[in-house]
C-alpha cells in the first residue's frame, strides 16, 4: 500500500492562521481558564444521565423484526461482497478492504456513533450471523473479564495499522479479519451475544464513543431520547479494562502522529527492526496516556483505598470527548476524501468498469486538502474543544466521588495531565 492511503491530510503548522506557539500556548490557557470558571460557578453536581429533552418514536421502527433483519442482510451482504473482492480484486491499495476496514470501519466510526449512538450494534454482521445460528450459550461469561479481550483486539488492530511491516499488505489485513470472525463467532457460540458486548473491538470503541451521543436509549422503557451529550458520557460502565480501552484509543492515535514527526523517522530508521522499535512505540504511548491518567485520578485525599483503587475508573468517562477531539483533529480528511473514494470503489471492486449508479466519472472532491488552513483550524478546535469537554466531565464527577474540602487537590492533578495531552497533542499535531 502507498504510504498516501495513510496520509491523514492534516494540516502543517505553517497552515494555521496563527504560530503554532501561541496555539500551544492559547490551548492551555483556555483549559486552564475553563477549569477556573468551574470552580468559582459549577459547584454542585449538574450532570445528570437520567436527565434528557425529549423521546423520540424511534424505538418501535429500530426494535422491529423488520429493520433489525434489513438491516442485518444488508450487513452480511456487503460483507460478503467486500470479502470475495478483497480476494479477486486489485492486490494492491486500490482493494477495497483496506478503504472499508481502516477508513469506513475505524474512523467512520466515531461520526456516525456520535450521530447515532451505539450503530455497531445494528450493523455488526457478527451479531447478525449469530442471531439466525440455532446455538446455545454454554457458559456464563466472567464478569470479572470485563473488556479485556476488546482491549486486546484494539491493540492487534492498531499494531496492524502502524507498527506491522506492511499495514497496506491484503494478505495481511484479510488474515486479521479472519482471526477477528472467527474469535467473535467462537467466543459467541460459547458464551453467547454478551461476548460481543465484552470483546468485539468494534463494539466497544462504538459503544464508548455513543455515550457522548445526543441520541440514547432510555434504560427502563427503551425508548430512544435525545439528551444533553455530557449527561450520557457518565454512563460508561466501569468494568475491567475501562481505562485500558481510553489509554489504547488515546494513545495509538498520539502514536499514529509521533510517528509523522522526523524525530521518529530518523529514530526508527536507525533501529535494528522497524517493526519492533513500532510496537514499542504503541505500548509507550499507550502506557503513559494510561499511566498518568491512573496516577492523576488516585491522586486526592479523604477516600478510602477502595475508592481509591476505583477513581480511575470512574473517572475514565471524562477521557470520550478528548478521544473524540483528536479523532476528528487526525482523520478528518482522511475520513472524507479517502471515505469518497472508497464509496466509490464499492461499486465497482473488481476494476471491471462497472457503473451500477453512473458514478464511474465522478471524482473525489478535495475541497478540504485544498482549505489547510480550515484543516488546521479544525484540529485545533477539535482538540481544545475536548479537553474542555473533559475538563468539564471530570470536575462534576469530582464533586460526586471526592469529599468536597479533598476535591480541589484531585482535580488540579487531573486539570495538570489534560494541560499536558493538549499541549502534547497539539504539538505532535503541528509543532513536531
């Protein structure tokens, strides 16, 4: 694969309309500034996830047999049709699996589970093949397994993506899709649909992204209501491997820049094994992105050592908008213009000149790579907007879990790492 199917198209820091200095510097002061306004007038618990606008009729039409069977076929069929051309099509960056996995898949996402809530649900054609198997659950799935195994299916794929010798290699991303089918369907039939919910890395990276939806499932009478975003981040379950899942999120996407920068290039260029020195990089990043996220939560006064053990955890929720920020911050021309050409290549997988919908002469608009400015401007927002977003989650989830005379000191801790996630972020972003 040609190293352009990666290019994210993100604005260089000779783009933005001011120096990258004051960004990195403006940034700060902005989380540094909101974090103050919380203090002197967000005294009180405000956020509430019971708490919405209004229901939607929705509910009837996404529940029925109808829709969930529709869509389910439709799933299974595309899947299927991605998979038979990813084998007879073109062997190189043009096969249509690689645009559907890295870029319809992985970062599209985000877009459509903020949009829509948690879609990977509806669409999985996992859970849509297991739901017609006549099977039965064999055993109990550990509750104290948590999200574990999805942990370990993120950080296969975002080996595959940026530290395995070839990323744009069929073969390679053909036998990661197979492993994946064949683990979730195996691990299904054992411990029946909640496994997905536990271990599809997919699922869960939807399901976390959708509780900063405006779109939500009401628990007790499951209508879909529409709510204030903030009211839903704090109902992510803390389970087992919570934190992991943002560390690993955050942290190969803060990989996926460093490894832009000439400082990295140069470094890897110089190692005994480019993959190695890659896959080190991942678990580095991924390890201080967690580590000092741990550190800074458990680090209060006034709580037991049980509570103590769980801050984390419990605080994990306020790290969604800043996952989302920089998602949108790194991919968002990656998104739309290799989003368009793959659409297009759907059509048409085999390179036969075939034009079912009269799209063969239509190209991919680039009106955003042509704007980097506007690119630029974007990724800055994207990212000081998330930090405050997080800022924000964070200092009400305080004044809920931390004596209130001991929440100051725990929320400095806190307000200290996000200042350093936006000055880092921003800084392998456009500074690097």
């Amino acid at each position: 694969m040609s190293e352009t199917f990666f290019a994210h198209g993100l604005g260089g820091s000779s783009d933005l309309p001011i120096p990258v200095t004051y960004a990195l510097i403006g940034g700060a002061w902005a989380l540094a500034a909101s974090f103050a306004l919380l203090l002197l007038a967000w005294k009180t618990p405000r956020l509430n996830p019971r708490r919405y606008w209004t229901t939607t009729p929705l509910a009837r039409m996404v529940d029925s047999p109808v829709f969930r069977r529709t869509v389910g076929a439709l799933s299974v069929a595309v899947s299927v049709w991605v998979g038979i051309a990813s084998v007879i099509g073109p062997q190189d960056s043009s096969n249509v699996l690689l645009g559907v996995l890295y870029v319809l898949v992985w970062v599209g996402l985000v877009p459509a589970s903020l949009i829509f809530g948690p879609v990977w649900r509806i669409v999985s054609p996992l859970r849509a093949v297991y739901r017609v198997l006549p099977v039965r659950t064999r055993r109990t799935l550990p509750h104290g397994i948590g999200v574990l195994p999805a942990v370990f299916g993120l950080f296969t794929f975002v080996w595959l993506e940026l530290a395995s010798s070839d990323p744009g290699s069929v073969a390679a991303v053909q036998m990661w899709c197979l492993l994946y089918v064949v683990i979730m369907l195996s691990g299904a039939f054992v411990f029946g649909e909640k496994w997905f919910a536990r271990a599809d890395p997919f699922e869960v990276f939807s399901d976390t992204v959708a509780r900063l939806s405006a779109s939500a499932r009401d628990p007790e009478t499951r209508r879909i209501m529409l709510r204030n975003p903030l009211d839903g981040a704090a109902t992510l379950p803390v389970q087992r491997g919570t934190v992991a899942v943002m560390a690993m999120l955050l942290g190969s996407t803060a990989f996926d820049s460093l490894a832009q920068t000439p400082i990295w290039k140069n470094l890897v260029r110089d190692a005994g094994d480019p993959v190695v020195a890659r896959t080190l990089g991942i678990v580095a990043c991924v390890s201080v992105v967690g580590g000092i996220f741990a550190l800074a939560a458990r680090a209060t006064g006034g709580v037991t050592k049980e509570r103590r053990r769980q801050l984390p955890g419990l605080l994990a929720h306020s790290l969604i908008p800043i996952v989302v920020g920089y998602f949108i911050a790194h991919y968002l021309t990656y998104l739309v213009e290799k989003g368009q050409q793959t659409a297009f290549t759907l059509f048409d997988p085999f390179d036969r000149g075939w034009n079912p919908l009269g799209i063969a002469d239509a190209s991919v608009n680039y009106a955003l790579s042509s704007h980097p400015s506007v690119v630029a401007t974007i990724t800055v927002l994207s990212v000081v907007i998330g930090h405050i977003a997080g800022v924000t989650l964070a200092h009400d989830a305080a004044l809920r879990l931390i004596p209130k005379r001991h929440a100051l000191l725990g929320e400095l801790a806190l307000m200290i790492v996000m200042v350093l996630y936006t000055f880092l972020g921003l800084f392998l972003l456009f500074g690097a």
